[in-house]
C-alpha cells in the first residue's frame, strides 16, 4: 500500500463524514446498498465502529469494548455523535503508538496495522453506499479506491469465508477500478 493506512483511514472517514452532514432529515429512512439497513443504521454502524477503536487500540479486548457501544448510538443528533465518534477514533489512530501491536478482535487477534486496514475499507465502501443511499456523487477518491483494492485482492477470500459481506457480483463491462472492487465487495452500481 503506497499511502499510509492510518491516513487512509482518516481520509475514508472524513469522506464518510462529509455525506453524514448532506443527510437530509427525510432521508434516514432511505434503504441503503447493505441488506436490511437504512440510512441510521449504516451510520450507527460507523459510529459504533468508530467508538469502539481506541480502546481496542487501547489493549481492551472486542468483547471488553463491544457492550459499551450497542443500540442506537445516533441519539437526536446524528451529526454530533457521528462526528465525536470520528474525531475519537481518528486520535487513537494518529497516535504514535505501533501499527505491529495486538488487537484483540471477536474472530482472534490482529496487528493494529491489519485492524485499521480493515476500518477504512469498512469505511469507504460504505462511504459509496451512503452516497448511494441518499443520492450523492458515488465517485470514491482513487488513491483511496486503489490502495482498498490492493489489500482486498489478498483479504476477499478470507472476508467471503467469514460472512462478513455479500456474494461477488459481476463487474459491468468496462468497470474500472472502483466498479470491480463494490462488484467484490458484493455491491451492484
């Protein structure tokens, strides 16, 4: 990866963020791309995703962290819990601690370096599928698209085997970059 992941991940986030505040309010109920999730949901998602990094980061274990950050995390501002959790999230990760560090996740322990690699592809594909979801520009920043490709050709079949996203779907003739990797993420667009 020729960017470095804890900027990836900063810069996913924030592109992320950035169609968070163009929600419009009749908009949280939109579907989104993901099964059985609208638009607060998927947020939520990333707020609890979000909140739940620094004390994984941190030492704490997925399942000392994980209680902490269940229900509805959005509350009557979205914007403002959406935006905390961000900002916590991207401070533990800017830190200067080492990316060779344990995280201790539910499925077994990664390096800190394979867990942040995991939240920003987690956060940009779901920054298209918010787009997505409320109309927006779908154009994910290239640098970012390609460095999430590059890893995912190494992570789809290990992803795939745990059931953490969709069947593959086919790529549309011609689909450049991004268009392959939603198509193996198992998005259709």
């Amino acid at each position: 990866m020729t960017i470095d992941i804890r900027e990836a991940y900063r810069r996913a986030l924030e592109d992320f963020g950035a169609l968070v505040h163009r929600i419009a309010p009749g908009q949280w109920e939109n579907p989104t791309p993901c099964a059985d999730w609208d638009v607060r949901t998927l947020v939520n998602h990333v707020v609890n995703e979000s909140l739940s990094v620094p004390g994984l980061l941190a030492g704490r274990s997925a399942a000392e962290v994980g209680p902490a950050f269940e229900g509805d995390l959005l509350g009557d501002d979205p914007l403002k819990a959406f935006d905390a959790a961000a900002a916590a999230a991207a401070h533990a990760v800017g830190d200067d601690g080492s990316l060779a560090r344990v995280v201790r996740l539910s499925f077994g322990d990664v390096t800190a370096a394979e867990y942040v690699t995991e939240l920003f592809a987690d956060a940009l594909i779901h920054t298209w599928d918010l787009a997505r979801a409320i109309g927006a520009d779908e154009r994910l920043d290239p640098e970012l698209v390609e460095a999430c490709a590059a890893w995912f050709a190494d992570a789809e079949d290990d992803y795939r085997r745990a059931g953490v996203i969709g069947d593959p779907h086919p790529a549309p003739a011609g689909a450049d970059l991004q268009g392959r990797l939603l198509a193996a993420w198992g998005r259709s667009g």
